[in-house]
C-alpha cells in the first residue's frame, strides 16, 4: 500500500475494500500542540491534510481507538486514474509535516 510506504504510518492492505484505517506515529511535539490546544492530535494532523491538499480523511479519534495511538480513516473514491494524484498530494504533505514536527 502507498501509504504503508510513509514514514510513520502503518496500514494493512485493503484487500479491495473501500476503506483503509492507517496508524500514525504523530512526533510528540506535534502531539502536545495539539493537546495544548484541546484538539486530538489526529483531528488536528487530518484538518492539516485537507488544507494543504484537499484531500479529506477522517480522524480515527471518532472510531474509538486505543489510548495513545493516532489513526485516520480513508476511503478511495477517486477514479483509478487519479489514485497516484492523491497519493503524491498526501505524500508531499505528511513528508513535509514529519520533517517539520521532527
């Protein structure tokens, strides 16, 4: 999966499913903004994603995740063709981001 790829993120294959839940090692100093904010920090990381690229996902946060751990949820709907477009806007996004909050 292109996602597994990323730094930080760990994702299973989606085995032609719709959906895909990755798990995001968010840096620490990225989490503790967040939290000083009130925000969890993978709400925060996925409203980053869809300002810098429009990409929409959804915090795992709402799905009852385990303390401590940092998901999104995604859904693959764009045309096959666009597939690669949308993974090179989130790669440039989360490599940009790790790097900052590094």
């Amino acid at each position: 999966s292109a996602l597994d790829s990323l730094p930080g993120v760990h994702c299973r294959p989606s085995d032609g499913a719709l959906y895909a839940f990755p798990r995001i090692d968010l840096p620490d100093k990225f989490v503790k903004e967040a939290e000083k904010d009130g925000m969890p920090a993978d709400e925060v990381y996925c409203l980053k994603l869809l300002s810098a690229t429009g990409v929409v996902v959804v915090p795992g946060s709402g799905f009852g995740q385990v303390d401590g751990t940092w998901h999104f949820r995604t859904t693959f709907l764009p045309p096959e063709e666009k597939v690669d477009g949308v993974m090179e806007r989130i790669t440039k996004f989360h490599n940009a981001f790790m790097e900052e909050y590094a």
